[in-house]
C-alpha cells in the first residue's frame, strides 16, 4: 500500500521518508481514540486523519513554503516518532476490538483481507494515474513542472494532494498493522520508507520523476518481499540481504536507462520526413491585437516606455532589437504575466486588462525554451491543462488521440501522436507546441527565436507552418534577431530599444542596414569596426578529445588574438566541447594544452588559473544562482 502512494509522489518528483513515522504516529492516534472512546470508528477515522494531517503538512511545506521534499519529510519523519513516542510514554497500546483488527488477521476464503485491500488499491491507483485527468496533471508536474505551471495546471495544489493521499494510506497501513500485532506501536513502520522507495525503483519508476508504473511497483514490492522472505527462511545474514537489495535497485535503474548502453552500439540514420500534406486549414476569423503607449517599470529600470504597435489577423509582424531591449516583458504583459503600468492592450477595437494568462485567451507564446512534458506523449502535451473528459469525469483518450490527429492533418504535419516527446526533433517538437496553440483556439502567436535550434529542413518546415497559420487568419508576432528570417517572413518589422519604440517599416521598403541601424542607435559602418589584430601564440589546443558520451572526438586550437567560431546543430557536441575545455566534464580520451602545458580536464579551478571563463549557454540553469543577489 505504502509503496503505490510513493510510486505516485516520486512520479510527481517529490519523495516522503516520513511514512514510516507516519504509520506509527497514526497507529498512535487510533489507539488513544480506542482507549478513550471504544469506538472502532472514531478509532479508525484518527488513524486515516491522523495519517492525512502528516501529509498535508508534508504537502504544505513542499508546494507552498518551497522546501525541499526530503528536508520537510525528514523534518516530519522525526516529529511524527516523536509524537508517536511522547503520546504512548514509548509503550504500546493493546486493542482487542474484532473490528479494527480483522483487516490485518481474518481471510476471506483463501485470500487475508489485507491482499484484498492492497488489490483494490492497485487497481485504483492504476485508473487514477492512466485514466484520470489528474493522474495526467501527477505526470505533468513530475516531468516538467514549470510548463504544467504554464499550462495552468494547478502544480502546488497536485504536489500537496500527493502527500496527502500518501499520509492517508500511511494511516490505512496503520490499521493493518495494529490487526497483525494486536496493538498500536510507536516504533511500528522503522524503515518502511525506504523498503517502499526501493520496491518503486525497483518497478521502473524514476526519482527523476514523469515516469513511473503502478504494476512495476507491484511487481517490484512482490519481487523484494519474496526475496527477503526467502533469505530469511533460510538464515541468510541480514547484511547479506542489503547487498542483494542494493544490487536489484542497481540493475532496475541500469534497465530503466538502456539508452546508456544502447548508445554505445547503436548505428544508422534518422528516417526522412514525409512532405506535407495539402489540407484545407480552417480560419480562425478576423482578429486583431494594437497596443497603445505601452509602458512597464521595474525597481530601478523602465522595461518598457510608450510601446505601440498593432497585429492584424493574416499579418505577421517582426520584432527587432538587441539584447536587452525590452523583449521578454514585451511578451508577459501581451500574454498576462505582467500587468502594464501604462498605456493599454486593445484586441479587436476593445481595451483589455490581463490579469494572469488564463485572460488571455487566444493568445499563445511559442517559447524558445519548450514549455512542453518530454516524459508524456505529444497526444497528451496538446491538451496538458485542458484535459477531454467523459460525462463521469474520467480522462477520454479515445477523443484526445481522435482530435490530436485531426489538428495534426488539418496543420499537415506528420508526426506520431503516440510517441513520447523526448523521443522527437527539436523541429518537431516545436511544431507540437504550435500544434497545441492552435488546437487552443489561438488566433495571435509569438513566436519567440523559433529557429535558435532548428537545421535548414526544420527551418523550411516552420516557414511552411507560418504559412498555413497567416492561411488561418492567424496574426505573428516574429520575434529574431536574424535579419534574413524577419525580411523573408514578416509583413512589417518593429524596432525597440532600450525598452522603448523606435518606429517601424515595411519590409519591402526598408533595408537590413536601416534596421539594424535603428537598433542600435548609430550608422551600420560603426557597429563592428575591423580591428587589425596580430596572430600570436598557441593558446588552447585540443587532440581527439572525447566526453565519453556524446563527443567522440574533437580537434582544434586557437591562438592568441584570434577568434574561433564553433558551428553545429544542437547535440552535434559543441556545448561539450567547451565544457571539456573549461574543465566542467572528465576527458575519456585525447589532449588538451593551454599555453603548452597539458591539462588531465575535469578540474575547473585548473582551467580558470589558466585564465578560461566559461559562459553556458543556457544561463538559466548554469549561469546565476537566482536565490543570490546580483
């Protein structure tokens, strides 16, 4: 029972340590509730509330406070024993009441009741995690929380609902255990957390979290309580029964990840994508988005400053500026993250007001970073937070792979709407976000450096996509900072800087130099002088160097006054070539020499006396510590 509540809270990537404690505590409360009343059924019910209450906590401080899952249940592992001792006075309480020990002690034919309530648990555990519009949330938050948070998904309420159901069912182990024993123990359920965390590993599910079976824990619980029955039945020592429990959780997480090892053999190409298919796309009427003045302050900083520019349905519109002039806030105050502090956001003639995404319907942000699950399949990325459902409430697959198909043929894209998203493109992948915008009901796209990672035919392939979409009546914002993308695929280009506008043009009477010069403020000749530098020594050079995983082998050097551009698609082992040379991963093969001294790799204090600074690539993960002020 214990282990299918922890498969579901490790799912959602969260981990309780506190259900042993938990079930002691909650076998406590029953007890005192027999002792004082002689009801079974108030006894009952403070073994399942008690065991709730526990939960909501654990649930509280993890969704709420943003504590971390295994600091907040190690906190309450020890304050459920300590309540379980200090209520008790460290002794046990008999219970001799039929009633609130026959699901621990009595059969019903051949089977102990105790099987048959773990049955029925198996089998609802199992509807609710396969064919529940939450068991869908539970594997959304696991996988990716922040774009279940986008999608509307209420992430904190399904993380605390967790821990709730999961301190819940600690109070039903509790009224099982107290039939086996025939009393209530504080010291009952010692080491229960982890013979549950290791039986949910065992069955495939991933601390990782998004991924996880029910059955494979089932199977997983049976297989360790045979094998440690069995050692024990025939006086194994217990030290050898960790080992032998330590090397199955060893080889379920090798099995759990064949890729590791498949990668290593595997060969052949990627398979060529059909063409697309001529189908008819549907209009999505005559719309229009204009902003007026727009204008958004921060402490210290004006992001924005009398914005104002319009969108019509069909037209797609580019947005360029440098770095820093005003984008991101640009597109929260149009998508309803941020509220602006002047000015106004008028759609179809009528001034708005968002006050959180949710208001802003038909308005959708394709961007650069995915906000898309890869551990679910693309069918259940297009209606993650808007889930079909039956006239009981009960998740409807048959209608969400029937309309999945039908908007991927109305967009004629072919792409598998069984197959989980981590298995696509990156192409692909953003063509399933844009998907999901349209089965939406969107009518006004951002699009926000849709190309950053896409090769020349998924390149070709969006442009394909954002001609269907204007066929629609859609309007785009296109927002790049390459010059050719915005000339051959917006109508009209708006130029910001320093978070005001500048103005705009019509891109077939206008030039590349005319907008790049009002993005920066001053005459194209002046933006990257030629400045003659001298060639020197050697600085870097690496020989066949190798990550041990997706590099197998790079060679390059560079010298002194020189600048080296390193080209490739994503995955193609730039990033781990600079992470090698910086001293951020082991070298499992080859040289690196900095200034004609050898370097082993691996040591990043090594590379940056040598005077190497590395700048990641995505900033957000590996760049800033963003509890830490500037």
């Amino acid at each position: 029972l214990i282990s299918f509540a922890m498969t579901a809270v490790i799912i959602a990537r969260g981990i309780d340590i506190s259900v042993g404690s938990n079930l002691a505590c909650s076998g406590i409360a029953a007890g005192l509730a027999y002792t004082a009343t002689g009801s079974a059924s108030l006894s009952l019910l403070a073994a399942i509330g008690g065991g709730a209450a526990i939960g909501l906590l654990n649930g509280t401080l993890i969704g709420f406070a943003g504590i971390s899952p295994f600091i907040a249940t190690l906190a309450t592992m020890a304050f459920a024993r300590g309540l379980a001792l200090s209520l008790s006075g460290a002794s046990s309480i008999a219970i001799a009441d039929p009633v609130l020990l026959f699901a621990g002690r009595e059969t019903i034919g051949l089977l102990p009741v105790s099987v048959i309530i773990a049955a029925i648990c198996l089998g609802l555990w199992w509807f609710v995690l396969n064919r529940t519009v939450y068991g869908r949330w539970i594997y959304a938050v696991g996988g990716n929380a922040g774009a279940a948070r986008a999608s509307l998904v209420p992430v904190d309420l399904v993380r605390i609902s967790v821990y709730l159901i999961a301190g819940a069912t600690a109070g039903l182990g509790a009224i099982l255990t107290i039939g086996r024993l025939g009393s209530a123990q504080p010291l009952a359920g010692t080491g229960l957390e982890f013979t549950a965390i290791t039986a949910a590993i065992i069955g495939g599910t991933k601390l990782s979290g998004g991924q996880g079976s029910i059955w494979g824990t089932a199977i997983g619980a049976l297989l360790l309580g045979v094998i440690n029955t069995g050692l024990s039945f025939l006086q194994v020592p217990q030290i050898l029964i960790y080992f032998v429990t330590a090397s199955l959780i060893l080889v379920a997480v090798l099995t759990s990840q064949p890729e590791s090892v498949a990668a290593l053999f595997k060969t052949g190409g990627r398979k060529s994508t059909p063409s697309p298919r001529n189908i008819a796309a549907t209009p999505v009427g005559k719309h229009s988005i204009a902003l007026r003045g727009l204008g958004k302050s921060f402490p210290g900083v004006k992001a924005l400053d009398g914005v104002s520019f319009a969108v019509s349905a069909g037209e797609v519109v580019g947005r360029a500026g440098e770095n820093g002039a005003g984008k991101s806030t640009l597109v929260k105050c149009i998508s309803g993250l941020h509220r602006p502090d002047e000015g106004e956001i008028m759609i179809d003639g009528n001034a708005v007001q968002f006050h959180s995404p949710s208001d802003a319907k038909g308005i959708s942000v394709i961007h650069q970073h995915f906000s898309l699950s890869p551990d679910l399949t693309v069918a259940e990325n297009l209606f993650i937070g808007r889930e079909p459902h039956t006239r009981l409430g009960f998740l409807d697959r048959a209608r969400m792979r029937r309309d999945a198909k039908s908007i991927m043929d109305e967009l004629s894209l072919d792409i598998d709407i069984g197959a989980e998203l981590r298995t696509l493109s990156v192409g692909h992948r953003q063509m399933v976000e844009i998907a999901r915008a349209v089965l939406s009901d969107a009518w006004f796209f951002i699009m926000d450096e849709p190309t950053s990672a896409l090769s020349n035919r998924e390149r070709d392939q969006l442009y394909d996509l954002i001609d269907r979409l204007r066929a629609r009546g859609a309007g785009i914002l296109y927002i790049s900072h390459k010059m050719e993308e915005i000339f051959s695929q917006c109508d009209r280009v708006v130029v910001l800087r320093d978070g005001r506008f500048i103005g705009e043009r019509q891109t077939r009477q206008t030039s590349e130099a005319e907008i790049v010069s009002m993005m920066v403020g001053r005459d194209v000749g002046d933006i990257f002088p030629y400045l003659e530098a001298q060639v020197g020594e050697t600085a870097i050079e690496i020989s066949n160097i190798s990550d041990g995983k997706l590099l197998k082998s790079a060679t390059l050097s560079v010298c002194r006054g020189e600048i080296v551009a390193l080209a490739g698609l994503m995955g193609s082992g730039r990033s781990e070539v600079l992470r090698l040379i910086a001293g951020l991963e082991t070298m499992h093969g080859g040289t690196l020499r900095i200034f004609g001294g050898q370097q082993t790799g691996g040591d990043t204090k090594a590379a940056n006396r040598a005077g190497i600074v590395y700048i990641p690539e995505d900033r957000h993960l590996e760049g800033f510590v963003g509890t830490m002020s500037i």
